[in-house]
C-alpha cells in the first residue's frame, strides 16, 4: 500500500450522520455528508458487502473479454469497479463507465478511481441510468440501485440494460429484499437490526435512517427480481447470495 493510499484509509470518517437526535428527517439523499461516511456505512449496514464485491471480481473473468465494456450503475464511490478491475489485471483493454446521480459521489469516485487504475480506460458519469445511452457491454453491475427508483421503473430499465448486453454477457444485481413469509420478514429485519447493532450503531441511529429512507428505498421479494429477470429475456438467472435480507442475482444473456 502507499502512502497516499495508507493515509486514504486512516481518512475514511465514521458514520455518525443519524447519531443525533433530529427535529426533522429529511429523505436520505446521497449528498456530500454520506459521500464522506460511504466506506464506513455500507460496512456496518450492509451484511456481507465485502463478500458480494469479492465475488463480484471473480464472476467477471468469466464474462467479460479483451477488449470488453463494463457498466457500473450506482456505483457511489466506485468499490465494485476496483474489485473487478482487480480480477481483470490480465486484460489490457477493458473500457469500464461507472455511472451515478449524486455528484459527491461521482466526483469522489473519479478521484479514488484515477488514483487506483492509472493505466484503465474509466469514464465517470454523474446521471439518470434511466436515460443513458449505452453502447454494447459485456458486464453491468446495478448494486444496490434498483431498489431506489420507482417501482415501475424497475422493468423498463432491465430491458434497456438486457438490450445494451452483448449475446454471453452478464448482468450482477445486489438488492436488499423482504419476504412473503410474515415470520421469515420480521426476524430477518430483526437480525439486520442487531447486525447493525454489533457494529456500533445505536437505537437512534437505526431508527431515524430507517424513517429517512421510508419513502426513497422500496424493496421487492427475491421472486419478484428473478421473475423480472426472467421476463427480461435473460436465458439463466440465479440469486447465488444471501446474507439476512440482502441478496445478489446472476443473470446471464444466452447467445440467441
């Protein structure tokens, strides 16, 4: 590790943003305040993160050739890039385009990326996935993002990425989900809670995010996103991770 980069992660803040008793809530926005807590956040909120970015690498050797194209749709400070990146040291020429509305986000991530993949083709975009024009690809990855739009603009999306998707390429999708089991629904929202519990939050904390993100964060069943996927076109799809309510989905566009 470098200097800089040591001193990079002596620099990542922790998380106190919901600490303090708050008079008003506003809706979570992924502004400059959680763009300088991510790192620490996503750790202590999200149980199995590193897990699912580690994997995420490794799946791309598999689909992703010399000369490939790779999407990274909410990628908020470009961690699932790097780890892919990490995986693809072989090829020489990967094009990859990380892609995200909140310009804190996007601006840190350019800065993180440029410092981390020097010699990589990266474009950073600060944008709507919605309205994107995408190029050919052979891998998109959508973690954790889908489960911020609009219900209903879920599914156009997926057409438009599964169209974007060259015949054998891949589409990652990470979500947090619930469940149509009442019991299965409440003690793996319970657990979350004590996940996040163990890693330092405290009451408050835990309750006024989940009040903030109410109304910005709709989740669906893991059925729902497979049959979406299925609907799609995709010819295989496999949730191939789950840690309490958070799931990763494998899709897989066939070569008709």
């Amino acid at each position: 590790m470098s200097q800089h980069n040591a001193s990079n992660q002596s620099a990542i803040s922790r998380d106190a943003i919901f600490a303090t008793p708050l008079d008003k809530l506003a809706s979570f926005s992924f502004d400059e305040q959680v763009a300088s807590v991510f790192p620490d956040m996503i750790k202590r909120s999200i149980p199995g993160y590193s897990h699912i970015l580690g994997m995420t690498g490794v799946m791309a050797k598999r689909y992703v050739p010399e000369g490939g194209r790779i999407y990274d749709l909410g990628a908020s400070l470009g961690a699932t890039t790097l780890s892919v990146a990490q995986q693809l040291k072989h090829l020489n020429d990967v094009a990859f385009i990380t892609v995200d509305t909140s310009a804190a986000m996007t601006e840190r991530c350019a800065a993180i990326l440029a410092e981390n993949l020097p010699q990589r083709s990266i474009t950073n975009l600060c944008g709507d996935i919605r309205s994107l024009e995408y190029q050919p690809c052979d891998l998109i990855l959508l973690n954790f993002t889908l489960q911020f739009l609009p219900p209903q603009d879920r599914q156009p999306l997926l057409d438009k990425l599964f169209q974007a998707l060259r015949a054998g390429g891949a589409l990652v999708m990470s979500e947090k989900v619930h469940f149509q089991d009442p019991r299965q629904a409440q003690l793996l929202y319970e657990l979350h809670h004590d996940f996040k519990r163990a890693n330092g939050y405290s009451d408050i904390e835990i309750s006024q995010k989940r009040t903030a993100l109410e109304d910005v964060m709709l989740t669906d069943t893991p059925e729902t996103h497979q049959q979406r996927l299925l609907d799609t076109g995709f010819s295989f799809t496999s949730q191939w991770f789950q840690y309490l309510n958070f799931a990763s989905f494998l899709a897989i566009k066939g070569d008709s």
